[in-house]
C-alpha cells in the first residue's frame, strides 16, 4: 500500500504556487507588496498606466509605440526569469522538464495573480511556426487612451521577450485585436520576426484578427 509519506514531496503537497490569496502578501502600515518568496511587487494604478501613455504619446508620438514594446522587452526578460526561478524552487522541478499541462497552467496563474487578466495559448498554427496568445481584462487596454489599432504594445514586448527566453529563439509579437477597439478579447501573434513583418501592415490597414491568421498561416 502506498503511504501518504509517499505522496509527499519534502514533506509537503505542492499546490498552485500563484495562487492569489497565498502569492500577494500586503503590509499596509508599510504600504509593501511582496509575493511569497519575499520579493518585492509594484502596484501600477489606473492614473499611472494612462500617463504613461498619454505622457509617451506626447513627447515621442508615433515612436511611443516602439518605446512601450521595448519598455515590456525589459520587463518579459525580467519576468521570465523571475517565472523561472520562482517555479523551480517550488516545485524543485526545471522549468524544461515541467509537462506542458503544469507550464499553462503556471503561466495562467501567474498572469492573474499579477492583475494582467487571463491568459490563453492556441497551438493550433505551431507547425506553421506560429503561436496565437489570447488575453482578457488587459488593464493596458482597458487604460490606455483609444486609437485606431491595437495599443497592448507593451503587454506584446513582455510576450515577445518571456517567449524568446523560453525557447531560445528570438522571437517577435503583434497584436492582431484589441479590448479597446471593441474586441472581445486581444489577440497576438507570436513568431519570426521576417515572417510576421508581412501583418504589420494588414493590422495597419485594419484587417479582423480572422483574416491576418488565415493570410499570415497559409
């Protein structure tokens, strides 16, 4: 018969690391947000999120588009390797060797836990070279001021970066729909750079998500 010492691992039962109610930890006499290694987190209010663009709209104009995405380059790098090694202690599992049920799930998770909405992957293009990641209740979306195409562009450079980190590829996004034009969800492509330059422009030209997949994996 198999005990239940057996089933433990160092004399625990790993449960859902991100789990919000266990992952955020307060003080607010100190006015400290920290996770439950000990790290510190940021809170980003709603103001902040709209100055910063409203702020980059104004002194950079159409360059704040490319500033945001570096900006969340820098931020995935950092991301990924804080996902990485948070996992790793917990679990005491590499991140490599985790099944891909355990990654997702990790990663949905993680992305709540950090108030960026959910998260979904769609492997359905992989063979094509192509990785479709859907999200909801982005408050980068729902706080950004409106315009005529996707503005997630910094939510894209962590996504371009964490996914390049994971696999060892550089790797580039593009968000093909967006919350803040009315889409039910935002959507991204994530591949080659050289083989999404092609939707770029069909994104400028205001092209449904639906279309770009079918011209950009055919």
């Amino acid at each position: 018969m198999i005990s239940v010492a057996d089933l433990l691992t160092n004399n625990r039962v790993p449960g859902n690391y991100f789990a919000v109610d266990a992952y955020v930890k307060g003080d607010l006499e100190m006015g400290l947000l920290e996770n439950r290694r000990g790290d510190r987190l940021l809170a980003l209010p709603e103001t902040l999120i709209q100055g910063i663009y409203s702020g980059l709209q104004k002194e950079t104009g159409q360059a704040s588009r490319l500033v945001l995405f570096n900006c969340g380059r820098w931020w995935g790098k950092n991301f990924y390797t804080r996902f990485r090694e948070e996992l790793t202690d917990y679990y005491g599992t590499a991140l490599a060797d985790m099944s891909m049920l355990e990654f997702l799930n990790s990663l949905q998770s993680c992305w709540v836990a950090y108030g960026w909405g959910k998260i979904e992957l769609d492997q359905s293009h992989q063979q094509r070279g192509f990785l479709l990641i859907k999200t909801v209740g982005s408050p980068f979306a729902n706080h950004a001021p409106k315009g005529d195409v996707p503005i997630c562009f910094l939510e894209a450079g962590v996504l371009s970066a964490f996914f390049s980190q994971l696999t060892g590829r550089e790797l580039h996004c593009l968000q093909t729909a967006c919350e803040s034009l009315g889409a039910d969800c935002n959507q991204f492509l994530l591949g080659l750079t050289n083989r999404l330059q092609p939707a770029e422009s069909m994104v400028e030209n205001h092209l449904d998500h639906d279309a770009i997949v079918q011209k950009i994996c055919a």
